[in-house]
C-alpha cells in the first residue's frame, strides 16, 4: 500500500490543537500532517491520504464548496474516511449532511474527546482506507490483464488471418476451374466450409473481448428484421446442407422495420442458426420464424436437436460455455456465439431467450427488438450494379507471397492487370513507375509499414492524371486501425480473409 495511504491529515485552524491531536497519533504509531484550513485539504488528497480529521472550527463556509469538490471528484474506488471532531449538537448534524451529502464515510466525535477515542477512530478508518486500495489495487490488475488479454487476441487474430486470406482466394480461384470431378468438388466445398468456420471464430474471439470492454459501435439505419434473417439464413445454408438439416423459414408477411446495424442483426442470426446446426443430429429440422408482436419485431430459432437441461439454460449465455463438455467434443466452437449474440441484443435494446422442454427436446432461442418509429418514405435511388468492371492497373502489397500469388491470380482472373511487391519501398518504386488506379496494401510490412506506404503514395500521386484507389488490406481489425489507415491516406479499411464478392465491389466502375 502506497505510504501516504497510512497518513492521517488532522485539520484544525489551532497550531496547539494540532500538535496535540499529532501526538496523540503518533502514539499510537500512526503517521500524520497538520493542515491549517480546509483549502490545503484538496491538494493533500490529490498525494494519498489514509483519513481527514477536521474540527469544527475549521468548518469555515467559503471553503466548504473546494472540500465538497475535491471529495466528490475522488476515483471510483474511493471514499476517504472524515472524522469531524465538534461539540454534539443537532445544527451541527444537519449542517454536515449539507455539507457531505455524497459521503457515506464520516465519522461524528463529540467533545470532551478522549484520546482513545480519536486513536480508535483513525485507525477503523485506515483499515477502511487499506481495504479501498486493495479494491483498487486489484481492479488495476484486471485492466491490466484484459488489456494484455486484448493485445494477444488482437495479434493472435493477425497470425491467423494471413494464411486465412490465401485459403480463401484459393478456394474462389479453385470454384472457376472448369473441373467436373465429384473428389475434387467435394474437397474443395470441405475446404471451403472450414475456411469460413476458422474466419468466424477469429471473429468471434475479437467480439467478445471488445464487448465485454464497451469498444463496440454500431451502424445504426433503417432496416428489415426479415431481410436481415433471410440474408443469415442463405449464408448458413452451405452448413446446414452438409449436415443434412431441413430448415424451414416463415417470414413476417409485414417489414419489420428497426433501427439497428444490420451486419450485426446478422451476426446474431448466424450465431442462432450455427448454434441450431451444431446442436442437431444429422436430417433434424430447424425453423426460422418471424412476427410483428405489438412494439417489438421477434425472430425465432427452433431445431429439434439434443436440447438443454431447463436449470442450467441461462448458462448457455456465459463466456466459454460448452454444450457438450465431453472429450470427443464433437460439436468443437469456442462456446462465445450465444454470449456475443445476447450481447449484441441488448446493445439493441432487445433480448435473447432460450427454451427447452430438457435433453432430446429441442431448442428454441427467441430474439426481440424494439419496432422503429414510422418515417417517410424516401425516394430510392438508382443502385449500381456489381458485375465486371474495367481492367485496371492494380498493385498488390504484401510481405506474404502466398497472398501476393492468390490476389495476383485473383484479380488477373478478373482481367486487371497487377504487379506485387513485398515491402514499402518496392511498392513506392512500382508506383512511381505504373501509376495504378488501385493499390492492395497490407499494413504490418516489414521496415516501411503501409500506413507510412499510403502517405507516401498519396504525397507522389498529386501529379499522376487519376487519383488512386487505396485499399488497406489488414489482419489488425481494431476500430482505431481502422482510424488509423483512413487517418494515412487509405479508402478503405478491409479485414483479412477479404470475402472476393466484396473485393470486387472496389473495383466495380
């Protein structure tokens, strides 16, 4: 415990009193200063201080509003004990409540006062204040060891992000190849399934740790709660045909409007339905559902797989919570997708509730959200199609050559056409002498970062006939890298493995 933490402060505007009240401490082995009026008292605090003893002189009105500021602007974790030493009476205590109406910490001795009573006083008080540093002390611990937790799953995910960006460009390369093989398709869609599970742990092991620190923001718009559901239910489809679900869908005949971020209402809606396939045995049956009930729009999973003991459902929710505990652990997941869905509920302001009649009777998970407001309708403009875009130059950077070849063939497939580079400086020295229309950089380069690489680019292209595009392609998915690289110069912000179809829109005219 910090020294000053032992010290008490006795303020008293009497030079006797104060040598006496010291004494009297210092007897008792306790440490302490004098102050001579309460406007010493704020700068005192600011050092540490185990306890206040105040006597009423000292009690003068023009100084009460710095002490009743400097006690409320004290951290969370503290509540300085006051002692107030004054003749008793009952103005006095109704002038204290006035004067510390936010200190549930103070301590009345009446006068005559014996000196075993202030020594007994103080030191209650110190233990107070010993136990408030050991509650600091360890909340410091546990922000340490989250921000040390957040670092390693933020470069953890960057590891596992490289190779995921090869494997996925590969497997879209291998979807064009002409290749009428049943081995070969079936290996390739086994790959390709795997990819997108590995992808989507990197992200949930992201989401987790940045909800459960309040860093998540959300894109909130206008939106369909049955859209959103029919878009989770066609990308869950690949999963839930290979293990042989049926799965039946019945939307809302009436949108159901929310004021929500749409990729997150997704995210929830993946989680419920990766959580339904999982947890049903191959040919069972899951059922999508969705209603208008009054002010709330509610969408509902029910599978007809190995259930949940009814005691134990609200479980399922916590962090790392596995279904099947056992060694096989054939269901696999990190146990974070029922936690990162409910959470993202109730950054909504909706919830999410499971019911199950026990083992073998099925699951049904009930997610609700706030209707939005009626608005008027807007006129819709025209949409831009995708499809193929012009060729163009496109310079790919990247320190990983399976990246580099992967992207490369990638994007000549789609009739660009593309130089690489590994590092900072070669990128530099390809574009002063290309001039790309668009430019793939990823971030952690060896020597010149791609934050330094986009400004540089940005500094040499003023003079080039047309701006070019830049694209940050990263493993770093923190919202201050994404800052970060629209701060250098970037476009875009795109997280590693890139999904091609959305690649693709950044070259579309």
């Amino acid at each position: 415990m910090h020294s000053s933490y032992t010290e008490a402060l006795v303020v008293t505007p009497n030079s006797v009193d104060a040598d006496l009240a010291r004494s009297f401490l210092q007897d008792g082995g306790i440490p302490s200063r004098a102050c001579s009026t309460l406007a010493e008292l704020p700068t005192r605090l600011m050092h540490g201080a185990g306890c206040v003893v105040i006597v009423e002189e000292a009690l003068i009105d023009e100084e009460m509003p710095a002490l009743r500021e400097a006690l409320d602007s004290q951290p969370p974790w503290s509540d300085i004990p006051v002692i107030l030493v004054a003749n008793e009476d009952a103005e006095l205590r109704a002038m204290v409540e006035r004067a510390f109406p936010n200190s549930g910490n103070i301590t009345l001795l009446s006068r005559p006062l014996h000196p075993l009573t202030l020594l007994s006083a103080v030191e209650v008080g110190l233990r107070a204040r010993h136990r408030q540093v050991q509650v600091r002390d360890l909340i410091a611990q546990r922000e340490e060891a989250l921000r040390q937790r957040d670092e390693f799953v933020a470069m953890l995910a960057h590891e596992l992000r490289n190779p995921l960006a090869p494997m996925r460009n590969a497997v879209y390369l291998q979807k064009s190849l002409p290749i009428d093989d049943p081995t070969f398709e079936r290996t390739r869609d086994i790959f390709d399934r795997q990819t997108t599970h590995l992808a989507r742990l990197v992200d949930d092991l992201l989401d987790v740790a940045r909800l459960e620190r309040g860093k998540v923001q959300l894109q909130l718009k206008r939106i369909d709660l049955n859209q959103a559901v029919a878009a989770a239910v066609e990308a869950s489809q690949p999963t839930s045909l290979a293990a042989g679900h049926s799965v039946e869908v019945e939307l809302s005949g009436d949108p159901l409007p929310l004021q929500a971020d749409g990729v997150r209402i997704e995210q929830i809606m993946s989680n419920l339905l990766n959580n339904a396939c999982k947890f049903t045995p191959t040919g069972g049956r899951i059922s999508v559902r969705t209603r208008n009930d009054g002010s709330s729009a509610e969408v509902s999973v029910q599978d007809s797989g190995v259930g949940i003991d009814p005691e134990v459902i609200d479980d399922m929710f916590n962090p790392f919570t596995q279904g099947d505990q056992t060694l096989a652990r054939s269901t696999g997941g990190l146990g974070i997708g029922l936690t990162i869905a409910r959470r993202v509920a109730n950054l909504h302001g909706g919830t999410l509730t499971a019911h199950s009649a026990g083992r073998g009777k099925g699951t049904t998970f009930c997610a609700r959200f706030p209707l939005a407001l009626e608005e008027k309708a807007a006129v819709p403009r025209p949409s831009s199609e995708t499809g193929a875009s012009t060729p163009k130059r496109v310079l790919v950077v990247d320190d990983n050559a399976d990246i580099r070849d992967s992207l490369g063939m990638l994007l000549g497939m789609w009739g660009h056409q593309v130089s690489v580079a590994e590092s900072g400086e070669k990128a530099l020295e390809l574009a002063k002498l290309d001039h790309p229309d668009v430019a793939l950089v990823d971030i952690g380069l060896p020597g010149m970062n791609g934050y330094d690489v986009a400004q540089e680019i940005r500094r040499v292209s003023s003079g080039w006939d047309s701006s070019i595009k830049l694209v940050a392609i990263t493993g770093y998915g923190q919202p201050a890298d994404r800052e970060r690289a629209l701060a250098s110069g970037f476009d875009r912000h795109m997280l590693k493995p890139v999904d091609p179809a959305q690649l693709e829109k950044v070259f579309a005219d």
